[in-house]
C-alpha cells in the first residue's frame, strides 16, 4: 500500500500538487487519471522517489519515505518495479538480456540463476522460447510490451509504476496487456500504480481510480461509479470522448 497524504509539489511559482491524499492500495490496479498537465507525472514521479514534496507525506506500507535513510532508499528502490510509455527497452540488448538488466543490478548471484528467473518471468507474460534471443526491432509492439513488463516483475516488486503501459497498441493488445498487469497485480500482490489516458483501461482495470484535475483530486472511486457518476467535473473528462458519450445516451436511453 502506498499512502499520499496531503502532498504538495510546486516548481517555482507552479503549485503543481495542491494537497493530494490517496491510498493506493495492495493487489489492485490504482490508476491516476486526469487531464494533460493535471500533475499525474508528477505525483508518480514523487512516488519514485524522483521528486521531493514541499509538504506532506507518502508512506509505504505504513512507513514514510522522508524518515528512510540512504541505504533504507535504495532497498526501496529494489522494491520497485517500472514499466515506461514506449517500453523503453534497450534496442542492443536481446529480450533475455533487457529482463536481466535489472537482476544483474540490483542482485547478486549466479548467471544461471538469474537466466532461470528470466526464463521463468518470460513464460509467464506467454512470450514465446523461440523470441528470447530476438532484439527487441524483431518483434512486435505487444511483445515488447510483454518483455517490459517481465523486466518489471523479475525482481519480485511489491510496487509497480506503469506510465501510460499501452500507448502505441491497437485496442486488443493493449486490453491483453492491461488485463496482464491486473492479473499480475493480483497474483503476486503488488500495488500498483497507472497512469492512463485510455478510458478503455479505466473499464477494464480501474479498480481504484485517482482523477486529477489541476494538481487536486478532484474525484476518486471504482470503474464501475465512475460511468455512473453525476460529478461533471468527471462526466466532462469521461465524456470527452465521442465514442463513450454515444455509450453514456444508449445507457440512458435504455438501450
Ligand atoms: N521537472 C519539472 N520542472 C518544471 N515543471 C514541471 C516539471 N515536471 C512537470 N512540470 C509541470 O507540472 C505540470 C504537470 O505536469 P505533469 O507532467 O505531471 O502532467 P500530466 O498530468 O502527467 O500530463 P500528461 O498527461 O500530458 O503527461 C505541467 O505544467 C508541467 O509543465
């Protein structure tokens, strides 16, 4: 469990956060929504540690990061998983050896252990044996996504933070590949954090749904309230898009 406790964030005369509170939870997909330049990245990135707060608090599992010392940071930091817009794979590197990144970081060993790990996470994203040797320009988008994801996992994160996880895909790939980050999030128990602009997420994943409308939660509830919600500061994001706005007449109309 992550929990923002009134968490403010400015750059110069920017107040980007305005006081966030939140409780990201375990074994649940927590997505962060809102619009462009609401503070999503930066409350993410105030997770990772990357950005300090002016004020107020983010506690993991009940401890505060402002009381960790340096060597409490970084066992944090092994702790935590990340899965970036594009995937952000290293192009010289074969898929085995992008999943192994992290492991020969973060953790000692023998090679051959390591190579069972990477084996044992490639199969469980269903990546196929015979694309391990493969670079990541010889196979499609959704198995990049799939590798990022595996390097994200391999070292065993309590918390995983996905920016944007499915941008690029077509609408079915990028529902597998939400459906794998739910079902991974619920089977090894981790909480997980995602930033999305994808209202077909918000209806596949959104157990847990933060939205942010400029730098405060504006609104905070489950995939099933937030198509039912009558908050237009809401309506107004959800129904930005025509596709959901013909959904939301046919629900009203009793279609
Ligand atoms: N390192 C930084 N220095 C100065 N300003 C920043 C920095 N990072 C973010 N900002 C500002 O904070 C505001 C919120 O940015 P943020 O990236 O969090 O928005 P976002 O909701 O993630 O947007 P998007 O959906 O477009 O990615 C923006 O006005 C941005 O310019």
């Amino acid at each position: 469990m992550i929990e923002v406790k009134d968490l403010h964030k400015s750059f110069g005369e920017q107040n980007v956060l305005k006081g966030i509170d939140f409780v990201f939870e375990t074994g649940k997909t927590n997505l962060i929504i809102g619009q462009s330049g609401s503070g999503k990245s930066v409350l993410l990135k105030s997770m990772l540690g990357i950005f300090t707060p002016e004020k107020g608090k983010i506690e993991y599992d009940g401890k505060a990061y402002s009381s960790f010392n340096p060597e409490q940071k970084r066992e944090l930091r092994k702790e935590m998983g990340m899965l970036f817009q594009g995937g952000a794979l290293f192009d010289s590197m074969t898929v085995e050896e992008n999943v192994m990144f992290p492991l020969r970081m973060f953790r000692k060993g023998k090679k051959k252990n390591h190579l069972d790990r990477v084996y044992e996470v490639l199969d469980r994203v269903k990546l196929g044996e015979e694309h391990r040797k493969k670079f990541p320009a010889e196979i499609s988008g959704g198995m990049q996504k799939r590798v990022a994801i595996a390097r994200a996992i391999v070292n065993k994160p309590k918390y995983l933070f996905c920016d944007e996880p499915n941008s690029g895909l077509d609408p079915k790939t990028a529902t597998i590949i939400d459906n794998l980050i739910h079902e991974l999030t619920v089977e090894y128990e981790i909480t997980t954090v995602v930033i999305t602009h994808d209202m077909n997420s918000v209806l596949e994943i959104g157990e847990n749904i933060a939205f942010l409308k400029d730098g405060v939660l504006a609104w905070k509830g489950d995939k099933s309230q937030i198509f039912k919600t009558d908050d237009e500061t809401v309506t107004d994001f959800v129904y930005s898009s025509d596709l959901f706005k013909k959904v939301r007449q046919a629900q009203l109309q009793g279609l």
